[in-house]
C-alpha cells in the first residue's frame, strides 16, 4: 500500500505512513488488540489505501487478459465478463497475485452468471465457484430479467417490512412520522428504481406504495383513502408529506440514471453498447405520469434529464391531479392552502423536546389528519366551548373563540417570533401601549424601535382558517386568499393610525395550515439573518429553517389545542359503554 501510495499519490505518502507503520491500539472493552492488518474501518482514506493496493491487479488483468469485456471493481467487489476462457485466465491472475497483496478470493462468496439464453460452457471453470443461470446482484442491485428483478425487489421489501411493522414500537408519532418519512420511504428503494427499468419491478413497486400506505395508516389512527393517499405521497411544498409513490416515480428515477451513468458505461465498455430497448417505454410511462402525451422519446423532454427535475414535473401533475379530483370545495381549498410557502415547515423540523419542537400523540394526529383532510370526528357535534355545530373536520374548532385557545395560539406565535428578535438583539417589546398619541390602543403585538429604514415598527400577528365560511369558496380558487383578507383587515384597521405618529405597521399573517403571507416571511428572514450577523456566520439558512420551524410548532401546537379541547364530550368506546 505505501509503495502504491508513494508513487500515485506522493503527497500524501507521508501521513498515510505516520498513520500505518505502527500498529494502533483499538480498545473493545477490557480488551486491547492491536491493529495489525489491512486498512483502519472508519478511516476516511483506509478505502483510497485500499483500492490503491488492489490498482496494480486490476490493471495486470487488463493487460494481460484483453478479450475481458468487462473489468470493474468497487473496492473488493469485482465484476469480470468474458469467455470463460477469458474468466479462468483472469482468475488464475487474482489467485496467483492476489495474496502477496494480502487479497485472498473467497470462491464460495464469488457467483458466476450464465445467462439464459447463453451457450452452457463452464467447463475451463473452477466448478466449485456456485453458478447461477438467473441474474445477480451488483451492489445491491438486481441485474436480470423481470421475474429476477421483482424477487430481489421483492426479499429487500420483506425486510423493509419488517422495519415498517416495528416502526410503532418507537411509541411517538411525529417522530415515527419523521423517520417513516426520512428513512424509511422511497430513499429507501431509490438505488433500485434507478437502476432497474421500470417494467421490471412494477408489481414490487406497486407493493412498496401499498406498505408505505399502511403503515402511514397506523400512525394517522385510520384509513387513507385514494384522494388523501395522493396528497401524502405529494412533496411537503406540494402540501404533502413527501411519501412519494415509487410506482410513479420510477421512469423519472430510471432515465435520470441512464442518462447520468451514460459517459461512465461508455467509458467502462470497450465498445458502445447496443440501444436499451427499455428506454422509449420508460418515456412513455413518464410522458403518462408526466402528463406530457408530446414526450414520445428522450429528446422530447425539454427539461434536464435529472431525477430532481423530471421528479419535479411528476410532482406537478400530480397536484394538479388532486386539485382536479378534489371532492369537494373545502378540499380544493385545503389543497391550495397547504402548498402555500412555508405551509409544510412544521413537518420538516426535528421533533426535539429540549428545543420545544415536540408534538405530543395526540396533538400531532390531530394535526396531520387536519394537513392531509381526514376527517378528524366521524360527525358533527355541538362544541362543548360554544354550543355551535363543531364538525367532523375540526373546521370550527380551529377557529373558536368559546375560550383563550385561539388566543393563546395567537400569543404562541408571537412569543416565537419576539423571542427570536431579541435574540437579534432588536429591543423588541410587547404589545406596547402609547405608540398613538393620545391613545393607550395596542395596534401592535410587537414593537421593534429600529427596523427597516431606522424606522419605529409595529408588528401585529393574525391566525386565519382558509376554511372558514367567509374565506373558503374563494381560498379554493385563489392561493393565500385568506392571507390577503388578513393583511387587509389589519391594514385598513391599524396603518393610518400608525403611520400618523411616525410607526411602520406590518401585519404578521399565518393561515391555520401553515401558509405565511409575504410580509410575515420576510419579517422572520430578517431576523434571521440579523441572529446570524451577531454570531458572526455567513449562511443563515439553518437559523432561518429554524425559526420558520419554531413559527410553524407554534401555530400547530395552537391548533391543536383548540381540537383537543373540544373533543366530543363522550368518547367512543369499543363495547359501545362510555
Ligand atoms: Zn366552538
């Protein structure tokens, strides 16, 4: 390895040197043992030691066994393909300079392919190298025809499984939520979508969506129909929860890395290969999840040839697909008010106690049964607060004023939102009275004495339901249409009065699903950034995630207050005795 390293990468010759040429100490327990061998596991560069050991091998196979048609390598895991005269020559080579490398072949672990429509003629080959006339695994991924590709999808699935059905022993929903969304969804089977055409595991995949379903099942506490199901399976900037559908995704998955890998193939192969025949029906399925019927082949998609981007263009469809399908007007509007900006950050924080940022069960059911618009009751009942109808969404509930709930979520959200200015240290008080001469009125629940301009601003927070009667016929045609009758009302209520003693006026609109008007974003980017600017750090995006995080649990939080606190007042049981 040095004398590898010394010659193809000098300058790092001498550090890998003080690193290797004695022999470590690793500590298990009571026990020392002393690393004697091989590069170090959990070494950033024992990986580059490695390869670098093994390079002069593989370039003796290339030279010396030229008719190989292919000879690639990643670390230990080596792919040969030729003749078999060709494959024996080659492994007489690894067997013979392998060990004074100290690389030993393991024939038992070691698995020779024969295709099925190939000419059987292993005999030049070691017969106790087992033999496999179906396909094979490279790095994890299927390589055969349909059936082979659908049962490895099929055995990686099971154990998926496994993990899903064990997912509700963590005993927390929101983080079950986030590690079911995280880890556990498509990034999951991402490597495979990529690397198998779509029609080779499209029953697989169809299974994978209906797992993932079910287990989302479980944690929302009841069924999710079609209509829900799409809008989960949509990005959380979309209003979902971004458990996107493998079964859609896999033509934009698979032509991203064709597409990709499309230098390097030709670069590993002697010569081009032929055509995929898999390429123009994976287009065509695109084109259909696309919904872009002009995309017949790949030079007809006019956006980059990137998962992301052609992801992207799914996604779209896709909305609009729920919007087209919405049932009703109140989910027409739901679906527009939770794709509006910054809607979705409440699902995007980790669910930390320590900072604050944890829903409890109970508090975070509700909330994402309200997000995706499964019904929260099975029917209307009188509001134990008010005694008006309280219907089985939780529309009313959000909005009630029979107690302080409502405001007690309105002084959440601005608790956060002061905290963080003085935490940028903009002197910010609280519901300051006398800013109008003559008057003791509060026009706003926040004072900062230097904002914008040197200017003496007021900031007054406002939580609006899209979904109430006043707002929703016109929240399903128009993005933020409740927002906008937020920021008027308190526009038309406070500015001129503001403006008359020298105070700038900006009102802090939210809507109950999370969607932030214009002047509320930038308010909360600018304090952001001005934290950032005290601790001395150039990139403010993490804190301004944060607070936008911070905001949203706020808002939630509130809201989930004013369902939990107005439950039916008898519960269902399950022997139907209260
Ligand atoms: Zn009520």
């Amino acid at each position: 390895m040095f004398a590898e390293i010394r010659q193809r990468i000098p300058h790092l010759a001498a550090w890998m040197e003080s690193c290797y040429s004695c022999q470590p100490l690793l500590h298990l327990g009571e026990d020392t043992i002393h690393s004697c061998s091989g590069v170090q596991q959990g070494d950033p560069l024992g990986p580059l030691g490695f390869a670098l050991t093994l390079q002069p091998l593989l370039e003796r196979l290339q030279a010396d066994v030229s008719g190989l048609r292919l000879n690639v390598w990643y670390l230990d895991d080596g792919t040969l393909m030729g003749s078999p005269e060709d494959l024996a020559a080659a492994l007489h080579i690894v067997e013979r300079e392998g060990p004074p490398l100290g690389l030993h072949l393991n024939r038992s672990k070691s698995l020779l392919y024969i295709p099925e429509d190939a000419v059987q003629a292993q005999s030049v080959l070691p017969t106790d190298i087992p033999t496999t006339r179906r396909g094979f695994s490279l790095l994890g991924c299927p390589i055969g025809p349909p059936d082979y590709c659908e049962e490895v999808f099929g055995a990686r699935l099971s154990k998926l499984k496994e993990s899903l059905g064990a997912l509700h022993s963590v005993g927390d929903c929101q983080v079950e939520c986030t590690l079911l969304r995280s880890c556990l969804a498509l990034p999951k089977v991402s490597f495979i979508l990529r690397a198998c055409p779509p029609s080779h595991i499209q029953r697989t995949a169809a299974e994978f969506d209906r797992a993932i379903r079910c287990t989302l099942e479980t944690i929302v506490g009841g069924p999710v129909s079609h209509w829900f199901w799409l809008k989960a399976s949509l990005r959380c900037s979309h209003g979902g929860l971004n458990l996107r559908s493998a079964l859609r995704h896999s033509p934009a998955a698979f032509l991203a890395s064709t597409s990709f890998t499309k230098s390097l193939v030709l670069q590993i192969l002697a010569s081009p290969p032929a055509p995929s025949p898999h390429i123009t029906p994976t287009v065509s399925r695109l084109a259909t999840e696309a919904a872009r019927p002009d995309w017949k082949c790949l030079d007809d998609i006019d956006v980059p040839l990137r998962q992301k981007c052609l992801s992207h263009v799914v996604d779209e469809a896709c909305f609009q697909q729920l919007l087209d399908s919405a049932p009703t007007c109140r989910s027409r509007a739901l679906a527009l008010s939770s794709s509006l900006p910054h809607a979705g950050d409440w699902l995007n924080i980790i669910p930390s106690t320590t900072l604050g940022l944890h829903l409890h069960d109970r508090e975070f059911r509700c909330c994402l049964r309200y997000w995706l618009g499964v019904p929260l009751h099975s029917s209307s009942y009188p509001c134990p607060e008010c005694h008006l109808t309280a219907d089985a969404y939780g529309d009313h509930q959000v909005g009630c004023g029979g107690n302080r709930d409502r405001i007690a979520r309105h002084n959440a959200v601005r608790d956060a939102i002061h905290a963080a200015a003085q935490s940028a240290a903009l002197a910010p008080s609280k519901e300051t009275p006398g800013l109008l001469p003559g008057s003791q009125a509060r026009p706003g629940d926040i004072f900062i004495p230097c904002w914008s301009l040197g200017r003496p601003t007021a900031f007054d927070v406002l939580v609006i339901s899209p979904l109430q009667e006043l707002t929703i016929a016109q929240a399903a045609q128009t993005p933020g249409h409740a927002l906008q009758v937020g920021v008027q009302r308190k526009l038309a209520a406070n500015l001129s009065a503001c403006r008359s003693s020298g105070t700038d006026f900006v009102p802090l609109v939210a809507e109950t699903l999370g969607g932030l008007a214009e002047d509320t974003i930038h308010t909360i980017t600018i304090i952001s950034r001005a934290i950032e600017n005290r601790c001395g750090t150039s990139d403010s995006t993490p804190t301004t995630s944060h607070l936008f995080g911070r905001v949203a649990i706020a808002l939630w939080r509130g809201n989930a207050s004013l369902w939990l606190h107005r439950l039916p007042t008898i519960p269902p049981s399950l022997d139907g005795v209260a």
